[in-house]
C-alpha cells in the first residue's frame, strides 16, 4: 500500500475527526461542501508528510531546482488529481462509499482553480505534475490571484462574465507562509551616492510605495513517488507601520494609497489569451510577482551557498512567454545593487539562470510597454534595461557595421517601447518554440534577426499534456481497458507504452471494446448537456468537438459556417443520406473581445434555428458548453469523435487540446499548424482528416498583401448563400445588422485589417471536403475505430513527461531526486 494512513478504516475515521472538528457535525449532518473540507484536509494530512520529506531530501541533496515563472497555472480541482498520483483514489472511494458518500460529488464540490487563461497556463499546470512525477526540484512562481477567469453564462445567446470567487469557501490545500514575506518597491525615484568606503555608486530608491508580497504555497503531488513539489502564488498586503523615511512618516494618503495597492495588485488575473492589454496595472502584476519570486530564490539559495557566482549551478529561472522576462533585469538589480557585485559579474549569472520560452508569434499578443509607464513604474529596473540595451546594441554594431537598419530592428528600446521579448533573448541562454513547426518560423521570420546573431540559443520543446489528469482521471473506463490490453499500468508514468496497442488496430473485439468505453463516455457528456444546456444529444449521432478559447485564429467561424452551410444542404436534398451530427463548442471570449462575442451569439443563434427545426429529424444539433474549463474539460475530450483543430496554418504555435483528444481516441480534423503536423507524423496522415493552406502558402499570401475572399464569394454559390445568411436574417430573426461586422470582415478590408485575413473563406471548400471523408469515414463502423484507436495507441510523444525530460536534458540540467519514505508495510 502507498501509505497506510489511506487504509479504509484510519481514512474513515480521520474524515469524521474532520467534520467534527471543523463543524461541530457528523457525516450525516454535514453539507457536501463541508464533506469535500473534510476529505480533503484528511488527504492533506498525508500529502503534508511527503512535502516534508521531499524539503528534507533537497536539503540533502542540494539538487539545482527550476523556477517556473508564469503569470498563469490553470491547475483545476486538485482533489481528485491528489489522490491519483497518491495513488490513493481507489481505497478512498471505497471508504467514502462506506461512509455513503458518493467521491464524485464531493470533487465537484471543489471549485476550479482557474488561474489562468487557455492552453500557456494549462501547459504550466501540466509541467509542475511532469516535474513531480520525474522527481526534479521544482517551483511555479505566480500569483494568487482573489478571482481567477471569469465564468461564463451564457444570457439569450450572449457571453456574459461573473466574477469567480474561488476562494469564497477556502482552499484546503493551501498554506499560507507570512514568514517568507518579501517587500516589492514600485515607483520614485533613483537617488545616486557615492560611497567612499567601498569605492562604488550606490543606487538608491527613494519616495516609492511598496507592498508585501505574502506566499501561498500548495503541494504539487507526484505520481506515486512521494515527491511534492510546491506551487507558490503571491498575495499582496499593505506595509504598515513601515517607515519610508522621516518626511513620509505619518502620511496618512501614502498609507491609504499602499492598502489600495495591494489590494488591486492581486486582484484579478486578466482575462487574455494571446492578446496584450498594455495596462498598467498588468505591469505591476508582472513586477510583483517576479520581484518576490526572484527575491525567495536567492534567499533561500543563500542559506546554504555562499558564492553567488555559483548560482546558475543550482538555480535556473524559466520565463512562461515575455510576461515574466522583467525577471533578468530584477535579477540583475539585486546582484549589483544589494549583493554588491559588479556589472560583469552580475551579468554572467544572469545570463546563465534566465531561458525564454515564446508562446505565440500573434502580433497583437507581443508585450511592448511605452517607456514612460515603464520607467515611473520601475525606475531602477528600467535603468538597467537602459544599459543592457547599451551594451547589446555595440555587439549588434560590431557584428553588422554601418547596418542600422539591424540596430533598430533588434533594440530593446526603440520608438519609445520597451519589447520584452527583445530583452529575454538577449538576457536568456535559451530561447525555444512550443512546436516544431512554430520554433521553425519563430528562427526563419519573426525572431530571424536574432537567430542569425545567436542561433546557438535556439531550441525547441514541443509541449505534451499529462497522462495523469486527463486519462487517468478524465477517462477511467479508458485507462482501465489500456492498463488490462497492456498488462501494465507502467503507461502511467512512461507513455510510449502506449504503442504496445496498435496490435489491437485488427481485432475486431478489442475495437467493440474501444468504441463501447467511447459510447458510455459520450453518455456521460449527454447526460451533462441535457443537465446543463437542457439540449437532447443523440450519443450515436457524430460528436464533433471544438473547445479553446475563443479566437479568430482559431477560427470557429469557420466551423459554424460549414455548419450553417450543411443545414441549407439538408434542407435543400432532403433526401441525400446524413449521418447525424452533433456540434459541440466551448470557448470563453475575452471580455473586450467583441468581435469573439459576435461569434459565440451566432453559434448559440445556429443552435436555436437548427435545434429547433423538427423537419431535420434531429440530423444536426449545435451545442455551446457554458463555462467551458478543466474540469468539464476532462469529459469532453473523453466523449469526442473529432478534434476540430483548424486554426490559420502559422498561428497556433503548438496547440495542447489536440493532444488530449488524441489521447482520448478522437482523430484530429485540422490543419498543418501547431503541433498537428507532429500528431500527424505519429499517427499516419491516413488517421487524421487535414485540410487548408500550409504554413508558407498563409505567410506568402500575408507578404503580398492577402488575398480576394470576393473571387470565392461570388464564385462559390453555397458560400454565397451562407455569407449572406449572416445579414439576411435568417439566424437573427429578421435583424440584418446583428452579424455585420462578421459579414464584413469576410468580405472587405476594414482600417489596417484585410478582408478575411483568417482565410476562413479560402480554406471553406477544403473544409467541407475534409469534413465530408469524417462522415464517409465514421459509416465504416470498424475502419474508424481503428482510425480512434491508432490515435490512442501513437500519442506516447505527446506527453508533457517528454516535454520536461527535453527541458531537462537541453536547457535545465536539473538533478534526480528520490525521495525516501518510511512506510510501515508495503
Ligand atoms: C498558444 O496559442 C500553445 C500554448 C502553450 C499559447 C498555444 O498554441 O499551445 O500557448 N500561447 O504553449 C499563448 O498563450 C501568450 O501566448
């Protein structure tokens, strides 16, 4: 057994200790609610003892340990998680069962951390379980944000945002640690002394305001090996009675301008995705949590080294996209101005801990902070990106003489910006894309300037998803099957194991197996349709898939036009053969997004019509999944035939959702983007539905100038017909402005922005050709469940276990870590 104290009886009675203790009830009076408190502060009674001992074993060890900085960790509930990779779920849902408490219900309970936005902070989520479970010493470094993504409602077809107060009830799992607290200065100004003593210029801050970064620390539990990693997410408090100096004492304003600081600094995570905002007050955030983090690393490094020249040997910052890149200038302040080294010195450290990982090559996601705000806001800092960009721009010069056209491409500071990747590619020693094809047109176009300089930099990790969430946990009756055809649970842990079930690709039991488990998944997401969206669902009809932020690179426009254009089909050859479908979407839009919130309304309004018109017999369904995140995540992609993962080819750099459905054996239906093109070469082109211009076509064409959607409208009749269904009414009840503006951007070019400059229409036919082989495809009841299974069997790569073991080998060089337990009986 993993550990005695999960055994049924010192489970139950623990849980009852609980109720009682924290509520004065018993089991039975107790709320479901106050029944998950319980639980899980009995789970964390046990996870505490492994986070001790696996403290204990780096105090020993002294492993090097990653900080992974990021503004976003979409964890998800963590309960249920927990007690797989305690190995735990089983024995405690018996026990519960014992009790009469139903485990399931108890984890819906718990709300969904959502510090994050889509797939960045995902990913982070997916790393910290990766880095447990290899046994490396690791630390997220983010924010503790009072309210996390919004939630969604969906309002008469409209998005509508409520707040999320996740923390309303309590976080069982966390720990808050006041005596960690770190003090974060913004603002004022820079006084310069000479000290006579030491011979050097001292920096001095002065007339700033400054809060108390206060940590949260929560356990990040590794599969089966007793290593608890921790997650640490800053709070803001106000510094009281903190005196500033003599002329400030007693400034009452001052004191009420700090409390309002640090109440507004954490309070709510930002709702974009690959979009930036340019406020200040994100600038805070960025500092706040960097400073804190970076101030954390170096004390505690400090306790047990003393030559800070040494610190890359043990520590190693990984910058989560350019949000957290103010961190190489921070760590720079505090090497020179409070260690005293000097600028060389300084420098070298820096640029031995600090590595980038880029994101996204959207435009409008690039972080280019106006000098001005950045320079009141953080006058030191930006003094040092001042002499940073000194400094790189002679090596630019000496490298390119009389090319100045280079100098003010590649500046950090230019035109009055700051650009934050500019300064996390210089200050970095790595610098990698998310997917091959990404990393590719990351070094030949947009960051080509800096490869030619330094291509030595340059690396890629394609990303991967954890195994443990959304299989082990997502899909039961699928990880049962895969554990009993491979007569090892070893795939747990080592992913590749999974090819050991192409075997089955021919057998025609194992494949009635395979798409019965897919059958009762999609009974299961029925069920949750009906419950929440009151919309009947045929689970034999297609489940077609689309859940991802709402994006128009993403192109969900794209994948409601087909459908409106399959709904004049069938009304039109009322006889033609259909094999019945069901659209599913999910996507939260940002809350500015108003061009992303037409679309989730027109979606929502081809629902109504479609839904609702009986002489269809029901042949087509349009459903929009309210509130859209992890956790009903996990059923989704468990329920999925078809992975729609169309995106314009160059825009998504890897794409995380595409892995999960290959996981959950639904064959991807996408373009030549992101990390497809790997999917792709794992599992046969034969096994995935492609379709769309390449990469190079969509650059080319964005090089020249576009290209003429009117051609295709004008010549293409069903294209027609649905293009104009947007301002015709037929989806707005006689209102022929309500999809304008989308009718619009398909058609003409609109100030700066091209007409269609996704290639919705361009890519349309190619669509509905693809889409036509998925049906043609899902008639050959065996030929798909072979297709279905293949994906399971080939997504070994796509673990986010190979991701870390990359990182690891090429960028982090982190030590092993095996943590020793002593367990009573085994
Ligand atoms: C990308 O859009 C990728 C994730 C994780 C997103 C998506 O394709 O899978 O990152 N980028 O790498 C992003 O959020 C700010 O950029």
């Amino acid at each position: 057994m993993y550990n005695p104290r999960f055994e049924k009886k010192a489970f139950k009675k623990e849980v009852e200790h609980n109720v009682k203790t924290l509520y004065r009830k018993t089991i039975d009076e107790a709320t479901p609610q106050q029944l998950f408190q319980a639980v899980s502060y009995a789970v964390k009674e046990v996870i505490i003892d492994d986070w001790i001992a696996t403290q204990d074993q780096f105090k020993k060890d002294d492993p090097k340990t990653v900080y992974y900085m990021s503004m976003e960790f979409l964890m998800g509930r963590a309960l249920g998680n927990n007690l797989i990779n305690m190995t735990a779920y089983r024995e405690v849902k018996e026990a519960l069962d014992e009790m009469g408490i139903d485990l399931n219900a108890i984890e819906d309970q718990e709300p969904d951390p959502a510090l994050g936005n889509g797939g960045l902070g995902r990913l982070a989520a997916c790393f910290l379980d990766s880095l447990a479970t290899l046994g490396y010493a690791a630390y997220g470094c983010g924010i503790r944000y009072r309210y996390g993504m919004f939630k969604q409602k969906i309002e008469n077809g409209y998005q509508v945002e409520t707040p999320d107060d996740w923390l309303k009830e309590g976080n069982p799992f966390e720990l808050r640690r006041e005596e960690y607290a770190k003090e974060v200065r913004f603002g004022g100004n820079i006084r310069v002394e000479y000290d006579d003593a030491t011979n050097r210029t001292k920096f001095v801050q002065e007339n700033y305001e400054s809060v108390l970064a206060i940590p949260y620390d929560m356990p990040v539990v590794g599969y089966g090996n007793h290593h608890v990693n921790t997650l640490r997410i800053w709070d803001a408090q106000a510094i009281t009675n903190f005196q500033l100096d003599s002329f400030d004492r007693g400034d009452y304003h001052k004191a009420v301008e700090q409390e309002n600081l640090a109440k507004t600094i954490v309070e709510v995570l930002y709702p974009n995705d690959n979009h930036y905002a340019g406020k200040e007050l994100r600038l805070k955030q960025q500092y706040f949590f960097v400073s804190a983090s970076i101030q954390a690393a170096i004390s505690k490094y400090k306790k047990s080294h003393d030559d800070l020249h040494k610190l890359p040997e043990k520590v190693v910052f990984q910058m989560n996209d350019t949000h957290p890149t103010v961190a190489v200038a921070e760590l720079m302040r505090i090497l020179l101005d409070e260690e005293g080294l000097g600028w060389n010195e300084a420098w070298d450290i820096t640029t031995h801990c600090c590595a980038y990982t880029n994101h996204t090559i959207m435009a409008e996601a690039l972080e280019k902070w106006p000098i001005d705000l950045f320079s009141k806001l953080l006058p030191r800092v930006y003094q040092i990106i001042q002499e940073i960009d000194r400094r790189f721009l002679i090596q630019v010069r000496e490298m390119y003489p009389g090319n100045e056209e280079k100098v003010r491409k590649m500046a950090i500071l230019y035109n009055g910006q700051v650009r934050m990747a500019h300064l996390a590619i210089v200050a970095g020693f790595s610098v990698n894309g998310v997917a091959r094809l990404h990393t590719e047109i990351l070094k030949h176009q947009e960051l080509k300037d800096f490869y030619e300089m330094m291509p030595e930099k340059f690396n890629n990790k394609t990303n991967g998803i954890t195994q443990r969430r959304f299989l082990m946990h997502g899909n039961p009756l699928l990880a049962d099957w895969v554990t009993e055809k491979l007569g090892t649970k070893n795939w747990i842990t080592d992913l590749s194991l999974m090819s050991g079930l192409k075997k089955y690709a021919d057998d025609p039991k194992a494949l009635a197996e395979f798409m019965d488990i897919k059958y009762r998944n999609k009974e299961r997401l029925a069920a949750y349709i009906l419950k929440h969206n009151g919309i009947e669902v045929d689970p034999r009809s297609i489940f077609d898939v689309q859940v991802k932020r709402l994006h128009e690179y993403k192109r969900q426009l794209l994948n409601i036009l087909h459908v409106m254009y399959l709904y004049n089909q069938i009304k039109e050859h009322p006889e033609m053969s259909f094999y019945p479908r069901t659209f599913i979407f999910g996507a939260k839009a940002s809350a500015g997004y108003i061009r992303a919130k037409e679309i989730i309304k027109l979606i929502n309004s081809v629902g109504d019509v479609v839904n609702n018109d009986r002489s269809i017999n029901g042949k087509l369904k349009v459903v929009f999944i309210e509130d859209y995140r992890v956790s009903n995540a996990e059923i989704i992609f468990a329920a999925a035939d078809v992975s729609e993962q169309i995106s314009t080819a160059s825009k998504e750099a890897s794409g995380t959702g595409n892995m999960k459905f290959m996981l959950n054996g639904a064959p991807t239906l996408g373009t030549m983007d992101g990390a497809n093109v790997e999917i792709v070469e794992e599992v046969g082109a034969e096994n995935a539905f492609i379709f769309g211009l390449s990469s190079e076509e969509v650059i080319n064409y964005e090089n020249y100038g576009g290209y003429h959607p009117q051609d295709i409208y004008h010549n293409d009749q069903d294209i027609h017909k649905v293009v104009d269904q947007l301002v015709d009414g037929t989806y707005s009840n006689g209102d022929t402005e309500m999809y304008r503006d989308l009718y619009n951007s398909l058609l003409t070019n609109q100030g700066g922005s091209r007409a269609d400059m996704y290639f919705i229409l361009k890519d349309f036919r190619s669509y509905a050709e693809a889409q036509k082989k998925v049906e043609e495809a899902y008639k050959d009841t065996e030929g798909w469940a072979k297709k279905a299974l293949l994906n399971t069997a080939c997504c070994g790569k796509f673990t986010s276990d190979r991701t870390i073991q990359e990182y690891v080998d090429d960028i982090w060089h982190l030590d092993k870590i095996k943590v020793e337990v002593e367990t009573e009986e085994e």
